[in-house]
C-alpha cells in the first residue's frame, strides 16, 4: 500500500494569551514501570509552562486527579504519564477526562488504547500494508520455543504492553529464549515476540499534523535499552535522521502509522530501517518522555521549537471541539 500521506508544514501557536488555558494540571508520576521517567518529564514540562505564564500545577498519578477535577479546581489537563495500569497512557485516563468533559493533551481513548497494546498495533498496520516485523502473540502459557522456530532468530521477547524498552531483549540463539520470556512476563499482560530487524533505528514526532525532523539514534552498546535512553551520556542522536526522498517516505510512513492507530495532537513513531533501506514500524509512544534525554524535544529543536514553546503547543492540542 501506498504511504503518501500530505505532511503540513511547520505550524505556529494559535493561542497567544496564557490564560486562555486557564488552570492546567499536568499529571505526572502515577504507578505503572514508567514512573520514574514520567517524573521527570513533568519536573521540566511544569517549569516549562509555567515559566510561559500558564497556571500549571503538578498533580501525581489518577486518583489524586480526578479529586482534583471532580472538585473543580482545573481547567484542563496536560498528560505527561508514562505506561499502563496507572501510566495514563492507555485510553484509561482518557476515558474518565472524557466522562467529566475535561478538555486534555494526546490520544482519545482508542488512539490510546491501540497505541499501548503493540500487538493490536501490529494486526491493524497489517491490515492497511504498512511495514511491520513478523511477530507472535503469546498470551501467558505459551509455547514460546515454538513460535521462535517459526519466526526465526534473531529476534526480540517483550511485554506488549509496555514502553521506554521495559522487558525487551535481544534474543539470537535459542537457549537464550527462556531468560529473555522470564524478564518480559515480570510485567502485566501478554508477551510479544518479533522478528530482530538489524539496522538504523530511527524516530519520528509528530506535533498536532506536522511531522518533525526524523532522528537517527545510535546507542554506544548494540541496543537502545532503558540504560541507553534516559541514563548513558554516550548515545549519538543525528537529526535529521533521514533527508530528501527518503526522509519524505520516512515522514509519510509515520504520519500514516500514526493515523491508523487513531492518534491525536502529539506522538512518537519508532521505526527500524534495514540494510536495503526498507522502513519497519515498531511501536507509537502517545505521551512521549519529556526528559533531558528524550528525543521529542531533540527533534523540535531541529524545526525551530524551543522546549518551552513545544510544551505550550502540545498544550494547544488539548482544545478540540467542545473545550
């Protein structure tokens, strides 16, 4: 199938006064595996936006917010969780935003949803031709040795879903295979195993529909594990990633994988390029991390965003109609 989907070009903020957002909660922390980095990212976007004149405040983890909005006391929401079961990152959160008319950041609660679930992510690219490694679904008692013969090493065990690389290994030879289901089945839900695709991993962020210079990661070990994410000094980052023809077809590919998973007002698509320069779509993050290290504001920079400014447009796709 065909990925030429229209990229607009760059945007600029619609909204000029900070109060038009009124009181903004930017909800962090929560208790799925990603808490820590999910603190982290909403220590810088609190700053950022309020250093932007909005009156943002932090608020940890779902409970505490919805007293919060039960209660009146906000305006809208800028979701900077990370994960499932508490992460606010699976259509959870956004479902009870919708139930109380609470106007917030990100995907809807099928963008959500889909995105978080990678094997439903998977089976959905599938179904339009966009490019993904062959995988397997293994729900909880399968027999994982069967389906590593049938997919072939090397290939890659992790929770399905889960992100920022909890779980995941690199699997090249079978009698590494139970060591690396051990690790993945420590966290919720079922396992996916998929084929290794050897090459360049590559980024895409996607900021309301403008596509962001791609960026090209490479880690100083073999794998761009957790370590490498957001604790190494040592992993490069070349952005643009890709230029010219195939950097169009990079930014096409994203911005349509993004779409079929019903995503909205920002994200990240993670994608391996082969050594014959073929794309293969990984995974969509629909609350990317927010850190130091994180690659969204890597790749905003590039197109001219500042950190503060990429906060406060991210913040603008929480209006939609009706808020």
């Amino acid at each position: 199938m065909s990925t030429k989907t229209t990229v607009n070009p760059i945007s600029v903020s619609k909204i000029k006064d900070p109060a038009q957002f009124g009181r903004v909660a930017v909800v962090m922390g929560g208790s799925s595996a990603e808490r820590e980095v999910s603190l982290d990212s909403g220590r810088n976007v609190l700053a950022a936006l309020q250093a932007r004149g909005i009156d943002a405040h932090a608020i940890d983890g779902i409970p505490a917010l919805l007293d919060a909005l039960r209660a009146g006391h906000f305006a809208r929401v800028f979701n900077i969780l990370h994960g499932q079961h508490g992460g606010g990152e699976d259509g959870v959160l956004q479902g009870a935003l919708e139930s109380l008319n609470v106007p917030y950041t990100g995907s809807g609660v099928l963008g959500s949803a889909l995105s978080m679930d990678k094997t439903r992510s998977k089976r959905v690219w599938q179904s339009l031709g966009l490019s993904t490694p062959t995988f397997a679904a293994l729900p909880r008692g399968a027999d994982v040795h069967v389906a590593a013969r049938q997919i072939g090493f090397p290939l890659i065990v992790k929770p399905a879903c889960e992100g920022s690389s909890v779980g995941v290994t690199r699997v090249f030879a079978e009698k590494d295979l139970d060591e690396a289901v051990k690790l993945a089945a420590k966290y919720p839900g079922d396992l996916l195993m998929e084929t290794l695709i050897e090459g360049d991993e590559l980024t895409v962020a996607i900021l309301g529909r403008q596509v962001l210079p791609s960026i090209h990661i490479v880690p100083k070990a073999a794998f761009y594990d957790y370590n490498a994410k957001y604790v190494a000094e040592d992993t490069q980052y070349i952005c643009p990633g890709l230029e010219g023809v195939a950097g169009e077809e990079l930014s096409a590919l994203s911005l349509a994988a993004f779409d079929a998973l019903a995503c909205a007002g920002w994200g990240r698509v993670d994608v391996m390029r082969d050594r014959t320069g073929r794309n293969w779509l990984l995974e969509v993050n629909t609350a990317p991390g927010m850190t130091s290290h994180s690659l969204v504001p890597k790749a905003a920079a590039a197109a001219g965003i500042d950190y503060q400014e990429l906060c406060w447009r991210v913040l603008e796709t929480s209006f939609r109609e009706g808020s």
